[in-house]
C-alpha cells in the first residue's frame, strides 16, 4: 500500500504527518516504528495522523505514535505540526482548529507562521522530590502536562550527561509506566535551557512541548519564575509558555512556536 506524508518538525522535534480524513489508513505497532526508522523509513521522533473529528465540537482527532510504535496521549510540538497540516488540509476555520487527542480535546490558534496551542490541564504535581538512581541523586519536581515529565533544575545543562542520566530516570521503578526527563537550567536574562529526554524515542530529542511546559509550571513553583515563560529547546528554537497560576492551580496554558513543513512524499508499507 503506498501512503502520502508530509515530514514536519517543529523546533527540530520532527514527525511524519499522514492525512487519514477518511479513517481508511490503520497502522500497527511495527509499521509506525518503521516508518519513523531514520535509517530504513522516512524518520521521524513520532508519526502523527489526521484523522476525521471524533468528538462534538472538533474539527478532526489527532492520533500520535512515538517513534517505538507506542500510542501516547498527547505531544506538544506535535500538536502544533498538527495544527499547521490540518490547516493545509483544509481543517479548521479563522486560523484556529478544534481537535480530540488521547489526552482530551485541545484548540490552537495559527498566525503569521506561529502557532498557539491550548494545552491540556497539568495534573499529578509532585513538587521537592527525591530518587536515587545508578546515575545519581536528584531532587526533581514531576508533573502530567499530557504525558509524564520529571524536572531537574541544574547549573549547566550542557554538561548533563544526557542518555546515561535521562535512561537512569525514565526507567526508574518510581515510575511503572516511565517518564520523560527534563533537565533545566534558569540562565541569568530569565530564557530557561532545556534538554529532554524522551520516552518512546529512548535518547534525546531537540524540543519536547509538553517537556517545556513542565518545566516552565515547574519554574513557576519553585523559582517563582515569572509568566510567560521563555524556554530554548536543544534545536535552538525559543518556544514560549503561558498559564494563569492562582496559588497551588494551574490554568489556561499556552504554547507557541513555530511549525515547518521539510518535504513530502509517497511511501509503500
């Protein structure tokens, strides 16, 4: 079967987009991670398809894979590649797009090459924690902002030891369905440094949206960091989070950063 994609990334965190308005295309588990093999497939940190609305309201579903092949709730930078290719697609009205994920239904707003995704809410905070692991001692903070994010706060994050400290958490027995690990760093002009490792993908990726955002709650909480907060992803890019916080609650939080296309094609799977 030959299938159209588009690659997309956004902030260096790239996907392989599939149009599935009709609800005809199912992959499996094997033929996702084959797809997003960046040595014998097209590549990719995740494969996201556009799927035809499945709750009142929406204007279609967004159905996100991990680069493993595994189903996971929700996706950040993904959601906002989504946004761009449902508009490119012709999904959506007044630059904004309503849309279903597995972590509830989102709406993002697409402007001048940015786009502003409206997250889900966090739950699951869990601030001034302790583990111990084969990589070493952490006080973290942990939060659900769509998927699992663990936070450590650090002086240099360049010097982070990422695959050997991030593996380290990610499979810790603390958290039976794993975690993703970020490691941040407040620099002195308020810009937060972030590098993430991703569960699913098994390494680093260059940005992590819902990674950021738990870094910038995170931030808010413990470092009384002021709102919006700017955060610089491993790819470069700034990407900028915004919330109300009202004491320990946590509401109405943004996203924004941008979206590229990088090519399209045909693939037989």
């Amino acid at each position: 079967m030959e299938i159209a994609f588009t690659k997309m990334h956004g902030a260096g965190n790239d996907f392989v987009m599939i149009e599935n308005l009709d609800g005809a295309i199912n992959l499996t588990q094997e033929q996702v991670a084959s797809l997003c093999d960046r040595r014998f497939g097209i590549g990719g940190d995740g494969l996201i398809l556009l799927n035809p609305p499945s709750t009142e309201g929406t204007d279609a579903t967004m159905i996100y894979y991990n680069a493993d092949g595994g189903r996971v709730d929700m996706c950040g930078n993904g959601a906002r590649c989504f946004t761009s290719f449902a508009t490119i697609n012709g999904v959506g009205t007044n630059e904004r797009v309503s849309f279903a994920t597995d972590a509830g239904p989102m709406e993002a707003i697409a402007k001048n090459g940015a786009f502003t995704i409206n997250m889900t809410p966090v739950h699951s905070i869990a601030l001034g924690q302790t583990l111990s692991t084969s990589a070493g001692e952490y006080t973290y903070d942990f939060m659900n902002t769509g998927v699992e994010h663990v936070v450590v706060f650090r002086d240099n994050v360049d010097d982070v030891d990422i695959v050997r400290e991030g593996s380290a958490i990610r499979y810790h027995e603390s958290f039976p369905a794993g975690t993703n690990a970020n490691f941040a760093e407040v620099q002195d002009n308020g810009i937060i440094k972030v590098r993430t490792y991703e569960r699913g993908v098994e390494g680093e990726t260059l940005a992590c949206g819902t990674g950021v955002t738990a870094v910038a709650i995170a931030a808010s909480f413990t470092k009384n960091h002021p709102t919006p907060v700017p955060v610089v992803v491993r790819g470069g890019d700034t990407l900028t989070v915004g919330f109300d916080r009202n004491g320990d609650a946590i509401s109405n939080i943004t996203l924004t950063g941008p979206a590229k296309v990088v090519y399209r094609g045909i693939v037989e799977i």
